[in-house]
C-alpha cells in the first residue's frame, strides 16, 4: 500500500461552499464523484453524481477525466476524503473533498439507482428521437401542472401551476429550435408525432412524484419546490444517461440538455426567492 497518497493534501469544500462552485457550471465542466454504496446513491445524491463505491476507486480510474475537476463526497466526509486524497496521488490536479458529506449536503437530491431511467435514451439511435422524447417529457410535466390546476382554489397557487406550465412551452420551444437546427426541418406537428413516453421529466410517473415528494398542494413554496425536485431528477437522468449511452453523438446531445435543465433549475432557484420575499414572480 502507498501510504503517501494519504498524506496528499487536497482542498475541502463545505456544502455552501460546493454548491456555490457548482453554480454556474455545466455537467462537462466539473465531475461529481459519490464513492457510497449502491443502496446509499438510490436513497438519494446529488443531481448527476457518478457512483464509483470506494472500493472499487482506484480499478475505475478509466472511468474519470483527470482534465475536469472532480468534487468527491460520502455520507459524512470520511471515504470521500480517502478517496480525494487517493485521486490527488494519482495525478488529478483539481480535487475537491465535500466535507460533512450528503449529510451535509441540504441542496437538491435526485432519487433512484444509477442505472434507473437510462433506458429511455440508451437503446436511441438518432438526435431526432432523443429530441423528440426529451420534448414529450416536458410536454408531460405540463399537462401535470395543467391538470394540477383542477385540484387546487387557491388563486395564487393557480397562478404558480399557470406559470410553470408556461415556462414548460418554452423549454419545449428551445428544444424544437435545436431539432430545427439541427434536421433543417420546420414541421412541429411532424416532430410531436413522435411522442414516445407517458412519463414526465426525470423519467418517473405522476403517481411517483406524488408518492416520493409528498407536496402540499395548499403551499406555493412546496409548489415550486416540487417543481424543482422534478427537475433535478430531470437533470440526473440526462447526466446519467448520457454517461450509459454508446453513442458519442448522442451523449454530446444529452450533455447539452442536461446543461438546460441545470439552467432551469437556476432559474426555478430563483422564483422560489422571489416567491419567499412575497408574491407571485412574473413569468421571464
């Protein structure tokens, strides 16, 4: 065993330290590293994190760009801080240890095994069907808020479901642009012809959000955080999928949309202050 690797020092980061580093930053810019178990990822990580369980680090070394930086963590900051140190003495110049772990974490999490969802991208042969199914995933997080609308009075939780729904068509929009852009094609009801899933974003059903999140319907605050939940569920399946797919072309795609829905998350980040210092936000 080469005990100078434990002696490397590496930088550590708190959770509002990481999550501030995290801002901003696409899914190819840094590398999240969760070094748990397979059971302790599925209870919850953070949004695209890569499971590499400790014990198999240094056989997956393959596996990590040592050109991007990576931010390691556990559950409370003891195998992650083994597992920066053992990184830093393989030669990866910018590792970056979560100190106190998930545990610490108290940002947003993303549910379900590694390989859970993948399926829904992986076995897809073309941009056009990936746009396709990413554009009917939003469309089926809509009609959730729309028909959301029918089990709520209050005006002002109506006006957030309205707003949400609002902001769905456009990200619907911008990946119809991409599709357009690339395919040189300008037929949207051709394009939603090819719906292919009933789920909604993050590749879980009405009744798992439900099941999963719990959210009190007479809340706005539980309202938007709902609706930042799904879509940090949205954002892991992407990362995670373009991780599994075989196809470069494919996984650059994926990388992209993962980065808008890292962008809608911000922006969702953002209501919800706007909402907590009083009112309804606009839509933007």
């Amino acid at each position: 065993m080469r005990w100078r690797q434990f002696l490397t020092p590496v930088q550590s980061m708190n959770a509002v330290e990481a999550r501030s580093f995290l801002e901003g930053k696409t899914p190819q810019e840094v590398i999240v590293l969760d070094v748990r178990q397979p059971g302790e990822y599925e209870e919850g990580h953070i949004p695209g994190a890569r499971l590499i369980p400790m014990a198999i680090l240094t056989d997956s070394l393959d596996d990590i760009d040592p050109a991007r930086p990576v931010l390691v963590y556990c559950a409370i900051g003891g195998r992650s801080r083994i597992a920066a140190q053992t990184l830093a003495g393989k030669g990866y110049d910018h590792v970056i240890n979560l100190s106190g772990g998930f545990k610490a974490w108290n940002g947003q999490t993303a549910y379900g095994a590694e390989e859970a969802g993948v399926e829904i991208f992986a076995e897809l042969d073309s941009v056009e069907s990936i746009l396709a199914t990413a554009y009917s995933l939003e469309e089926g997080l809509r009609d959730f808020y729309l028909r959301m609308l029918e089990r709520v009075q209050d005006e002002k939780i109506k006006s957030v479901f309205r707003l949400l729904a609002d902001i769905e068509i456009k990200h619907k929009d911008r990946l119809f642009a991409e599709y357009t852009r690339i395919t040189g094609k300008d037929d949207r009801g051709t394009f939603e012809c090819q719906f292919v899933t009933p789920l909604m974003e993050g590749g879980m059903t009405t009744e798992e959000y439900m099941d999963r999140f719990k959210p009190d319907f007479d809340s706005p605050v539980d309202v938007i955080s709902l609706a930042m939940s799904i879509e940090a569920q949205a954002l892991d399946l992407y990362i995670r999928s373009a991780v599994w797919t075989q196809n470069d072309e494919n996984r650059v795609l994926l990388e992209q949309i993962a980065s808008e829905e890292k962008t809608h998350l911000e922006r969702l980040g953002q209501l919800l202050d706007e909402l907590i210092g009083g009112g309804v936000p606009a839509p933007h």
